[in-house]
C-alpha cells in the first residue's frame, strides 16, 4: 500500500502508526518528499507513488471524496474509491465513476488491517 498525502510527512507517517497501518504501507509521498520547489501536482504525486511500489495505476487505487482527486485517478489510470461522508456525495461519487464507494475510512482501516500482506 502507499500513501498520497496533501499533509505533511509527519502527519501522514504519524496516522499510519495511530491506525496500525506502518507495516502496510510501502510508500509515503507529501509535497514535501521531493526538494524544495518542485512542482507537486497531485498527478504527480499518485505517479511517484506508483514508482515507488513497482507497479502499475490500474492496480492501485485513490481513495477520496474530493471531485478534483477523482479527475486525478482517471487521469492517471488508477481505480477510485469514493469516500462518502454524505448521501449526496454517494450520488456525486457514483455520478463520477467512482469504482466502489465506501461510507467511513474506519471501515477501510479495519479491512487493511486485517488483510495479510502479499509475499
């Protein structure tokens, strides 16, 4: 698993710890995870991100509520999973293609946790 953060590092690596999801994550990319003045767009990002697992965008997937990440998963070629706090933004979701939706990141979290990773 890796993760695409907006925040900082810290913050990302700091959840990761509190959900028990470290072990799980291969890797971290923040704007701050390159030098100081490059461009990181958000396609960028989840790019890097795709790098650094050694895989491909249709294996990975971008979990978020946020119309303009949604442009970014399809844009990359990743599956998205929409994040629905609301009903209409599971209707907004499911209107954008979104792969799967789901109600809570607890849900997901628990279902990572429990998932064994591949060898």
């Amino acid at each position: 698993m890796g993760r695409v953060g907006s925040q900082s590092a810290k913050a990302v690596h700091s959840y990761l710890e509190r959900h028990v999801l470290y072990e799980q994550t291969a890797a971290v990319v923040t704007p701050g995870s390159h030098p100081p003045g490059h461009l990181m767009t958000l396609d960028y990002m989840v790019e890097s991100a795709v790098r650094a697992l050694e895989t491909t965008p249709a294996e990975c997937a971008l979990i978020t509520g946020s119309p303009p990440r949604h442009r970014t998963a399809f844009a990359v070629g990743a599956q998205l999973i929409g994040y629905a706090r609301t009903p209409q933004d599971r209707d907004r979701l499911a209107d954008s293609g979104a792969t799967c939706i789901i109600p809570s990141l607890a849900d997901l979290t628990l279902r990572l946790r429990a998932r064994p990773l591949p060898n």
